[in-house]
C-alpha cells in the first residue's frame, strides 16, 4: 500500500466517538494502590505517588505520614494513608520515546541520546515505545523489549529529511492498524490479546493528538505529549515519557496547555522527561554578569547564559553594534530591569518535567544520574491519600506541594491536579468545566449571541453523516489591544454536545480558540466569525443540540437549545441539507478523510446567518447528491433561483456519471454581483428514474432594495468547471434586454482552495506590506539566545557531518541587533564573529531586514498567488504567494572574502490571512555566475508567536541557510533562537573573566 493510502486509511479509523480519557474525577472507590500509582481525586480522596530520597539520594524506604507536610491550593491536609510501592518480578514499566520535528543536528544528538538511554535501561522488566511529531503524534514503534526494534525505530525517527520520516511512520501506522482492528500482525498471523490491546491504545493515542491540535489550537508536540498522557492512564503502574525536543518558542496558550499536560499526566502516572537535543550547557559563560544599577547603587548578579555543545558557526554577517550608549545607559539610572535573565535558563518544557516527577536532561548532561532517578521512581515510590478541601469544581489546577518534615529527606512529587466535577459521566477537560455547568441552569443565559445548526448530510461510507456548526461574531466578544504589537487577540471557548430523545449524551465537542488579528483590519473585524464545526454519526430519530460559548476575556456567556431529527435513509434519490458557503480553507497536512464537507483538498466552512453584503461577487452553496444506486438511469441536478418567491433563473447543472451509491458532494456558485438587495431563494432539485426530490435555502441580500432595480435575466451558466461555455438565453419579461444582466451560475472544480480575485490579492500584498515594513518596530527591547549548528555534506547525499557550533547572547534595541559571543564548540568563547572565518555571505537578517528586502517598493518585487496552506496549529491559514526581485532591483550581495557579486532572489512568502503577518519566508540567489565559488544559496525563516513579558510577538523561532559550493558540497546552517526575555533599555551586560 502506497503513502497516501495508509494515511487515508489510518484517517478512516480515526472516526471514533468523541470521547476523550477520562479525566473527571471518579465516585468509585480508588483502584488497588499497588497497580494505581498517580494523583486520583474523587469527591472523598485524592491519591497521589512520591519518591523519597536521602541526602545521598538514596531510596527512603521507611516514610511515615508525620515526615511530611501536604498542602492542596495552599490548604494544608492531612493524610489518611501512606503507603510503600516496590516493583514484583514480571512487573513491566513502560518508557515511551518521542522524537519532536528535530533539525539534522539536533535529530544526530537525539539519536545518540536515545541510543545511550537504551542501553542503560534494565533488560528485565521494561519495555519500551517509540513516536515522533509530524502534523501530530506519529507512530513508529509499539510496546516491545526487543531493543533490535528499538534501535531500529530510533534511527527511523531521527532521519534525515521528513519525507523518509514520515514514510517509514506510514509503514508503522498501517502495521498498527491492521493489528488493533484485525488482531493480526502485518504477515497475517494473530497477535496475542495484550498485544491487540496495546495496538488500541497506542492507535488512540494518535487520533486523540489530532483531537487536541483541533480542539486546543496548540504545538502538535504538546498536543502529542497530552495524547499520550490521556491514553497510557489504562496502563497499570508509573509510566515514563521522555521527549526530545529543541526548546520550542511558546505563546501564552501554551500556558494552559502544559498545565493540562501536567494534570493528565499525574492522573496517569505519566513522568515526564524533556531531553533538549540542541544542547544548551547551562555551566558555560558563568562569567557572564548583569551589572544594573539602581538609584545610583550598581547591584551586579551573576547571570548564567546557556551556550551550545553541538552546532555550527554562524553564517550570517556581523551585525552592527548599536551606537554606543544605546544599551548600556549611565549607570544609575535605571530604574527596572524586566527579565528574568539567563540564570538557569531551561526548556519551557523543564517546569512540565519537574510537575510530573520527571527531569529536564540537556545534550551535554552525565546520563547516569537522570536514568538511575527514572528507574528507581519506576520501581519504588509511595502513595499518600488525603482529603482534598475543594470547594467548587471550577475545573482549574489546584497545585499540590509536598514539603520534608523530616532531617535529611528530599521528596520528589508531582505538582497537582485539575478539580473537575466528579460523577457527570463525560469526559470534560478543564477549559470546559465553567460551560458545563450552563447547561443545568433553568434559563439559558444569552449575554453572548451566536448561531448554531446541524447540516444532515445523509448516509456516507461511514454512516449517516450530520455536521454540528457553530459560528460566533467576533463582534460580541471582547477584544484586547496591543498597539506595540499591531494585534489584537480574543479568546473563546465553545462546548456542544448532542442528546437523544432519553437525554442520554451521545457526542460531546468543545473547542479552546485563541485568536490574534491585525489592528488595521480591526475596523472589519464586526462582520469576522469564529467558527466550529464537528461531524457525527446519528441514527435516524429526534435528538437536541445543546451549545455554550464563554468569552474567556470578558467572562460573558451564551448558551442555545434546539431540537432537530435525523430522517431515514432515503429508498431513491436524494439530497442533504444545502449550506451557503463562507470560504473554503486547505486541509490539514494529515487529511481526515471522513471529513464530510471535504471538497478536493479544501473544507467547506459554512455560513449561517443566510445573510450576504451587497456587491459579493460570488455566493456559493454546498450539498450531497445521492443517486439511486437500484438503478442506472443517471441522475438530473438543477438549480432554481428566485426573488420574493420570483423564479429569476432556472437551469440544469451538470453532474458526474457515477456508479453504485457514491455520495457526490456538490459546490455551486452565482456570480451575485450584478443581484439586487432582498429576499432570495436557492432550490436544487434532483431528478432520478421519474422521481424528483428538492431541497432549498432562503438568503438575503443586505442593503436597501432600490425601486429603479431591474430583475437580473434568466441567464445559464457555466455548467461544469472544465466547460468554459456560457449559453445565453432570452431576457426574462419585464426586463428591457439591454440593462438586464445575466446571472452565471458555476458548478465549481473540487480542486484546492480557489485563489483569490486580482483586486484581493493586492489588498493581501498590501496588509502583509504593511507589517512587513513596520516589523521592526513592532518588536520590544529583548534578549535571546542565538544557537547555530553548523554542518556539510561533501558529496551530497544527505551524509551530513557537524562541523562547529555557536552560542550568541543576542540583544535588540530600538530595531538594531548585537551579539555577543558565549562559547564556541561548547567551551566559553569571546571571538568576534568576523574572527571566526565563518560569515554569511548575506548580510540579511531575520529581525526585519529579509522582510524589507522583499516587500520594499524599491525592489519592486513581482507576486503571484501560488496557494493556501495551513501554518502553526494546523487550524489557521496561510496565503502562499511566490515572488522574485530581478538582480537590477536587488539589494543583497553574495561575498566570499573580498569577492562580491549582486544577484536577484526569489522566493516564497507564507502570509497569516488573518493577522498579515508573516510565517515563513524562503530566499534563493539566482544568477550566480559559473566563475563564483558558490553555485547557490538559500535562506529560510520561520515565525512564530512567542510570549515575551505577558505579550506573544511574532517572533523568529528556527531559520535555515543553505550553500552548495562545487558540484555537490552542501553547508547547512541552522540557528535556533531560544529563551526570549525582556530586556530594558537601561540594563549593562558585561562580560568578567
């Protein structure tokens, strides 16, 4: 089976009911403590494991209640019971590796770190899994403690290049398939129940990561790493996952979800480690002070600046010094420093390893340490009960703190839990637990107005389809402001969930929305929307759909009831509900395709409000066709227009030949522009073996009907995409045959997204333009830490060799750039970037200066729209747009020593559709001469929202260059910029040898 199949078909089964792990607490009693190592609350009890440790960090073993002091949210507690926990022979403890989307040197550290890990593993009584991130959670190694297939899986997810990594995880994703629906394995023979059993887990643990970056809108790594917290909880026994990642920039939804993470974890009895494979060696550069004076008296803190083990020079040109005084004001006046500085500096994901009773590993620490603690947690811990002092279940984390009591005790424990309602039945996560309880209460508020509806779309290869949508304006939610920025954010969440007629749940979806936009589209912002839509599977009868929706900035709060029924399936020809169209946004990289209102490679978003503004060219409609499959006359589809109940159009629309009971979906378009305002009306009719069926939708044209407008002309229209043909037909009576118009109808291709109109692309140009060339200025004063990882491959075959590496802490100050140098090669260094012999020879930089480059109106950069693509969390969309700036407009040269050359670029240009920001940008010279050392050179920069001070800024996260020298040799640089903080204008930084 091909690629794409294997993913279509792991797509098939990821249609499961919505369910998600459990995470309520239970009113059960708690399960046996020997096999339930993990915080579990209920309405009476909350249990939770912890290590305990001597001052030699050896196992205590002797733990009584009195040696410990409990908190709950800051409550003390006290402890019903404290109990000893130590591993039986042929227990066995499961260590799951997962490989985040690493750079080629960090995937080589990854790799040999996971090697090491591997054989300092007990061979007895571990087994071991392995996943890696790709768009989400990826499969390539189930639970086995054959470490040959370990080692194999290892090497399979730190490959080079993601098209064989992902290749090989389609390999494993089909084999996992087959054994979890079948119980048989890739040859064909059967595999054991446990093993089946495992194969579910780990195949939910896959869909459920989809699920998350849908519903949370955040990293697919985190969205993984929560999956898997979720699904292993079935597992008896502590488990451990450890993660290998390279310092990922988050923003401030991020927040929230690794305190999700955490608490799905400790409910679990998940520890987590966080390996950062980039290698930040936190003991380089102590010599680094922050010398800040306050009020005239100068307090100097020693600072720890992290630095990089293994990794490249840097190859871009030295960036000018900010004038002298720029940074570094008098010495007594400042008045703030707004940084935490760089003293132990760690992965975001450190603070997530220390609340689950993991530990945070770089690529330079000694093993030995972190692996003993991973193994002695596994096998010996204790669990303590209390009652918990809750209150309200308000769904937020309730931190628990464990403090020594005892001389000489040090405890490991997990750092708390999420207090959601026990006994409900549904699984709820913690966002949703405020819109829960809305549902109960007599009288719905309505503070919060929002349309909701459910599009039956009839019986499809996976059952009888319907679509929940929900769409709410942006209009009636509170907006926050960031001038600095050029964005305003908003924030809602939305819970649904559909009933039967005993009231019994039978689909539960919520979603947890973020949203940024640009402040210069704000004044259009009232006619945006904020969408969800899910599909489920219902059986013909009478059901209610209940929705909620919170603004989570202003507290504020809506809530609909509605009943709908399900019809039966129809014995002859039919149609499903007909939908008018919002837009059209690009599928995921990993396509669900059950998804019902896919059309090609793009989804219909519905529109609700049956409401269009005056002058929209187009107005588009969806539906499902569904022949008659008892016979094989074929079906005849057309389309009525009308007018207060008016026909001003009627025409066939041309329709596949097809065969058996394939549904058709259907997108149709008018070409509105020459409509009218008023009242209107859209019949599709089906016509199949003498039998006609018919379904329609009323819209509205806003804006004030006009005495002196004509009715448009019955017209025909473009019947099928790849007929051009437009027939005309007589003017309607009443009309004058001159100034009537005639209404084109579109039967639209099912291909990808459609491109925008000319005058709409420019408007995109234009916005991206704008923040483009006012970027700069949009960025505060910060610091970061600038790490590059140098590498070559001499005969181009992908054999990539590390050469050297860099660690700059890089300073920016009223739109200009320094660095100054950490360590070289992992050993604290303070060379000049022009004294390491390793330029860039594009003196370009990520901070702004690309981006002028490009869309400077001096380099009269030529565009053209290319497509659309999904960015980021997979949920928000991008316009990709290629571009080129002839060599006679270019402002960039290439330089090698003292030879230097002018050369054109070209490119593309990832542009966020709704903010205009830019996501990535990629740069390649072209007309190098044959003479010149280099035969090409590429850039490329990507961007994300990273939160600086309670603030995200589109900021770059990772860049890559690229230099082909020769026929074949190949130089890679890739620079990671870590740890963003605030830096203020008056702060020193010095360097003490």
């Amino acid at each position: 089976m091909n690629q794409s199949a294997t993913v279509a078909l792991l797509a098939f089964f990821f249609l499961v009911p919505a369910g998600y792990g459990q995470i309520t607490p239970s009113q059960t009693t708690p399960a046996t403590k020997s096999d339930s190592p993990t915080i579990i609350s209920n309405v009476d009890e909350v249990t939770l494991d912890l290590v305990a440790h001597d001052r030699k960090n050896k196992p205590i073993l002797d733990l009584r209640p009195e040696d410990i002091a409990v908190t709950d949210n800051g409550s003390a507690v006290k402890l019903s019971d404290l109990r000893l926990v130590t591993a039986t022979a042929g227990t066995n403890h499961l260590v799951t590796l997962v490989f985040d989307r690493l750079e080629p040197s960090a995937a080589k550290n990854a790799h040999d770190i996971a090697i090491k890990i591997l054989k300092m593993i007990p061979t007895n009584d571990f087994s071991l899994s392995v996943f890696g991130i790709g768009g989400r959670l990826r499969f390539f190694q189930g639970i086995t403690s054959d470490r040959m297939a370990v080692e194999k899986a290892i090497d399979a997810a730190t490959a080079r290049g993601e098209a064989i990594n992902n290749d090989a995880a389609a390999v494993a994703e089909k084999n996992l398939i087959v054994a979890a629906q079948t119980g048989r394995d890739s040859s064909g023979a059967r595999v054991t129940t446990k093993e089946r059993t495992n194969a579910s887990m780990m195949l939910a643990s896959l869909q459920e990561s989809q699920r998350i970056v849908q519903d949370q809108h955040c990293l697919a790594s985190l969205a993984g790493l929560l999956a898997l917290a979720r699904t292993q909880r079935q597992i008896p026994g502590r488990k451990v996952v450890i993660f290998f990642e390279q310092a990922p920039q988050l923003d401030l939804n991020a927040r929230d979800v690794l305190l999700s993470i955490a608490g799905e974890a400790n409910r679990a009895g998940v520890s987590i480690y966080s390996v950062d494979a980039v290698g930040i060696n936190e003991q380089a550069g102590e010599g680094l002070l922050a010398s800040v004076a306050i009020g005239g008296v100068t307090a100097t803190s020693r600072m720890n600046p992290t630095s990089a083990t293994s990794g490249s020079g840097t190859a871009l040109q030295s960036v000018p010094a900010p004038p002298p005084g720029s940074v570094a004001a008098g010495a007594d006046t400042l008045n703030t420093i707004e940084m935490e500085g760089l003293s132990g500096y760690k992965s975001p994901l450190a603070d997530l390893a220390a609340k689950t009773g993991g530990a945070y590993i770089t690529a330079t620490d000694n093993l030995k340490k972190p692996l003993q603690q991973l193994i002695e947690d596994l096998t010996t811990y204790y669990e303590a009960s209390y009652v918990p002092p809750i209150q309200e279940y308000d769904g937020k984390f309730r931190p628990v703190a464990v403090r020594p009591v005892r001389k000489g005790l040090k405890i490991h424990a997990r750092a708390g839990y999420f207090a959601l309602p026990p006994g409900s039945g549904l699984e709820i996560r913690p966002f949703e637990a405020p819109l829960m309880k809305i549902f109960d209460e007599p009288q719905l508020p309505t503070d919060i107005k929002f349309r909701s509806a459910v599009l039956r779309l009839g019986d499809l290869p996976t059952g009888n389809e319907n679509v929940l949508a929900i769409e709410v304006p942006v209009s009636e939610l509170e907006t926050r402001d960031d001038p600095n920025s050029n964005l305003y954010s908003l924030h809602v969440c939305i819970v649904a969930q559909i009933k039967n007629k005993a009231g019994a749940v039978i689909e539960h979806f919520s979603e947890d929305i973020p949203r940024h936009a640009s402040l210069d589209s704000k004044g259009s912002a009232s006619s945006e929307l904020i969408t969800m839509q899910r599909h489920f599977l219902a059986d013909p009868g009478e059901y209610v759909a209940e929705a909620a929706v919170l603004d989570r900035y202003s507290s504020k709060t809506g809530a609909q009831r509605t009943q709908l029924e399900i019809p039966n399936e129809s014995t002859g020809p039919s149609l499903s509900d007909v939908t008018m169209v919002h837009h059209m946004e690009p599928m995921p990289a990993v396509p669900d395709s059950t998804e019902p209102l896919r059309y090609g490679s793009s989804k219909v978003v519905p529109s609700l409000s049956g409401q269009m503004p005056h002058g929209a060219k187009n107005i588009s409609f969806f539906f499902m066709v569904h022949p008659d499959p008892t016979t094989g006359e074929q079906p005849r589809l057309e389309m009525e227009v009308l007018k207060n109940n008016e026909q001003i159009a009627q025409l066939p629309l041309q329709i596949r030949k097809t065969s058996g009971s394939a549904a058709i979906p259907y997108l149709a378009s008018i070409q509105a522009g020459s409509l009218s305002s008023g009242n209107y009306e859209v019949i599709e009719r089906l016509t199949q073996n003498g039998i006609a069926t018919e379904r329609s939708i009323p819209f509205k044209i806003e804006g004030p009907e006009l005495a002196s407008a004509t009715v448009p002309d019955k017209a025909t229209g473009n019947l099928l995409s790849d007929d051009a043909n437009v027939a005309s037909q007589p003017p309607m009576p009443g009309t004058d045959g001159k100034n009537g118009r005639h209404l084109v109808i579109t039967a639209l291709p099912d291909g990808t997204v459609p491109a925008p109109a000319p005058d709409q692309l420019e408007g995109i140009i234009a916005g991206a333009r704008r923040r483009a060339l006012d970027y700069t200025a949009t960025l505060p004063n910060f610091i970061c830490v600038e790490v590059t990882n140098r590498s070559a491959d001499q005969s181009g075959n992908g054999r990539w060799k590390h050469r050297d590496s860099l660690a700059e802490l890089l300073t920016y100050h009223d739109g200009q750039e320094s660095r100054t140098t950490l360590e070289v090669n992992g050993k604290r260094s303070s060379l000049k970037r022009a004294e390491m012999n390793s330029t860039w020879p594009i003196s370009v930089g990520e901070f702004g200066g690309l981006l002028k480059l490009v869309f400077s109106t001096s380099s009269k950069t030529h565009f053209e729209w290319k497509e659309a693509a999904t960015v980021g969390d997979g949920t928000g969309t991008v316009q990709v747009l290629s571009y080129r700036v002839a060599r006679e407009n270019a402002t960039i040269d290439l330089s090698e020593g003292n030879n230097s050359i002018g050369v054109g670029f070209h490119g593309l240009v990832y542009i966020d559709s709704a903010t205009s920001g830019i996501r990535r940008i990629t740069l390649d010279a072209e007309g190098l001469p044959r003479t010149f050392s280099m035969h090409a050179a590429a850039m490329t920069v990507d961007y994300d929202y990273v939160a600086i001070s309670g603030r995200d800024y589109l900021l770059p996260v990772r860049s890559t260059v690229s230099l082909q020298r020769g026929r074949r040799q190949i130089e890679l640089n890739e620079i990671a910029f870590r740890s963003y903080r605030r830096f203020a204008s008056r702060t020193k930084i010095k360097m003490i040898q």
